[in-house]
C-alpha cells in the first residue's frame, strides 16, 4: 500500500492529539500580545490575536522578545541533512588508515517556512555528516575553515582519547586548515562538535554530528540504516515568526529554546526527507542529540526498540520503548517494522513537537490481521 510521503508538522500535531486522546496542543502560531508585536506591522512579528497571560507575560519580560528583521537572502535553501545518507557498513576486519575531510560552512538558510537563521555548519547540513570506521582504525581528520568566514572554529570528537578530544590541535581561523590523527579505540557512536570559545554558542549555531566507531568485522547487517540527531534554537524572535531569528544568548542561558529540530530544520524529517522502509524490513536509527542543553526522550510512535545501546553495542537493553539521549550524545536504536503506514519520531516531552522535534517513518507493505486488527495503515500515529 503506497503512503503519501510529504507530511506537515500541523498533520504530526494532528495525529498526536486525536491518536493519544490528549488534551488539544497549543496552536503553535498563535502568539502572546506583546509590545513589540503591536509595534510590527509588517506582518512579520507577532500574532496580536492572543492575550498574554501572566506566566507568559513574566517570561516575555525576563527574556524579551524580538521583532525581527525581513528574511535574509539564502546562501542555501536549508541546512537538512538527508537521514539516509549514512557511509557503507563496514565489513573488514583488519585496521587502515581512513581520511576525513570536513569544511567549514556559515551560511544563511530557513529553520521553518518564511524563518532565516544564520547556521555555522560542518560541510554545510546539521548534523554534519556521520563518520563511520572501525576499532583500530587510524583516523586522519583534516578541517578547513574557508577565508569567508566570520569566525574560527575547531572539532572535538568525543571518540578521541587525548586532551580536548582533538579542539586544541585544530583551531582553525579563517583561511586555515589543519589536520588531526587519531586512533579509534573504542567501539560505540559518538558525538562530535565544535569547542571554540564559547563552545555551546558554536553548538548552539549547528556545529556537532557523530562518528561511528564499529566493532571489528561490522555491526551486525540490517536494511536500513538512518542517522538523525536533535538540537534545540534560541532565537530573538518566537517560534513561527516570519523574518530573520538571530541567536539569543539571554534564552541560551535561561535555557528557554524557540525551536526543537530533528536534522536542522523543523520541516527535515516529514516534508524535507522523511524515513523509509518496507514491511519485514530491520530498522537501525543513529539517534543523538547536538544540544546544547535539552535531551530527548526518543520514541518512534507504533514500535518497540529490539535493541538500544550508547556505547559499546555489547552493552544494550531489549523491547525498550522511550529512551533518554543527553545533549553529547549518541544512541543506537534497532527494530523490525510489522506493519505498513506512518510511524511518527517524537521526542516524548511532547510540547516539543510542537516546536519542531518530529518526523516520519513511511513504510510499504501488506496489512498483517494476526498483528493489529482492524487495518489501521491509514491512521497514522
């Protein structure tokens, strides 16, 4: 049975509210009156239509918020990475030399529909891209910070065993490049990100990713892999304004985010590239989070996890459900899909997908009676 690949977070939204018999989500566009939005006229603010109550109101004036700038010119569409774009499992058995090449990129791009922001990326998407050797491999990680660009950055790969993880050898101001060598020693997926001073800003622009360190001879093979990590934004502007979201640092330290995104953009996972499989088919998802500062609680919506582990794949856990990944970190999460239709990726504090933290498993197949009766492929959940 064919399912429709192009999903919106309104439809998500949806879908949570009528499946899970919750109490109706706050409409994500409506927002708190507010001076600024009175002052903004141009359609780009606020939406004035809503009162502000006073928990709203007290955190409005703690915060602030921002009437925004008209969009910026896009230097790309977005910074979405494709989550099936993973490098080849690894089959060998004997240790080599792997090359690893990452630019640098700060580029203007949407976070949502008609929202600019000004990303610092690892070769242009959040995440970058998934690094994948193997036990024993010797690492050759060479980072490029092009002349363009407005700051310096470097790389800290929590995978390395040595001081700073790589940052104090990478340092790489505009124009430089520089090369790091290591050997991996540890089997498990790690998180990689920048840690330049101030390191969680560099974080909080987009800077992080993973590096897949696999066992020797491989992890074990299954149909599809996907890679996918969490990050949360903390924009001038409120969630769903029009215009262009410069970074707050007073909501960075409050730790109050606008935006939770799976792959860099509100829209990756269910307009943009949305996850897909076949009935009978074995999942593997590479989940992590970038942060800064806000785990996730990850769930696939209709499914049970056979396997999870963080770390050493020797060290997981069976049939689990909800699964805490902390920011700087990265989990694996493996399971057969039994039944055709969608499957929604949620972060289980769900306020947050309200807020962008959501995607979509579409899978393909033949409707099985003697495991979910009556045929729900359409429903969705």
């Amino acid at each position: 049975m064919k399912q429709v690949a192009v999903i919106t977070l309104a439809t998500i939204i949806g879908i949570l509210i009528v499946a899970c018999a919750t109490p109706q989500l706050p409409a994500p566009a409506a927002r708190p009156t507010s001076a600024s939005a009175t002052a903004n006229g141009s359609g780009q603010g606020h939406n004035d239509s809503v009162p502000m109550t006073a928990a709203i109101e007290a955190a409005v004036n703690r915060i602030g918020v921002a009437s925004l700038e008209p969009a910026k010119s896009l230097d790309q569409p977005n910074v979405a990475l494709d989550p099936a774009q993973v490098p080849a499992p690894i089959h060998r058995t004997e240790p080599t030399t792997v090359e690893v090449n990452l630019t640098i990129k700060e580029v203007n791009a949407e976070i949502a529909p008609g929202a600019t922001y000004s990303f610092w990326t690892f070769n242009g998407t959040v995440p970058g891209p998934l690094i994948r050797v193997m036990e024993g491999d010797t690492v050759k990680l060479t980072l490029t910070n092009p002349k363009e660009s407005s700051n310096g950055h470097n790389i800290d790969l929590h995978a390395v065993n040595g001081p700073g993880g790589g940052a104090g050898v990478t340092m790489v101001s505009p124009g430089e490049t520089k090369t790091l060598t290591f050997k991996a020693l540890n089997p498990g997926i790690y998180v990689y990100h920048c840690a330049y001073a101030p390191p969680y800003h560099h974080i909080a622009q987009g800077m992080y990713g993973a590096i897949l360190v696999e066992p020797k001879g491989g992890l074990p093979p299954v149909d599809r892999e996907f890679y996918v990590m969490q990050g949360e934004w903390y924009t001038t502007g409120k969630f769903g304004d029009h215009g262009h979201q410069d970074f707050s640092n007073d909501k960075a330290m409050a730790e109050q985010p606008e935006y939770f995104t799976m792959n860099g953009n509100v829209e990756a996972l269910t307009k943009l590239y949305p996850l897909h499989a076949q009935v009978g088919e074995t999942v593997r998802i590479f989940f992590g989070v970038g942060g800064p500062n806000v785990g996730s609680n990850f769930h696939v919506i209709g499914e049970i996890f056979d396997k999870v582990y963080s770390g050493s794949p020797d060290t997981f856990i069976a049939n689990e459900e909800t699964w805490y990944v902390p920011p700087g970190s990265v989990s694996v999460f493996e399971f057969k899909v039994n039944e055709p239709g969608q499957y929604t990726l949620v972060d289980h504090a769900l306020y947050r997908v309200g807020k962008g933290a959501a995607g979509v498993l579409m899978v393909d197949g033949a409707w099985d009676d003697s495991i979910y009766s009556p045929n729900a492929a359409n429903a969705g959940h």
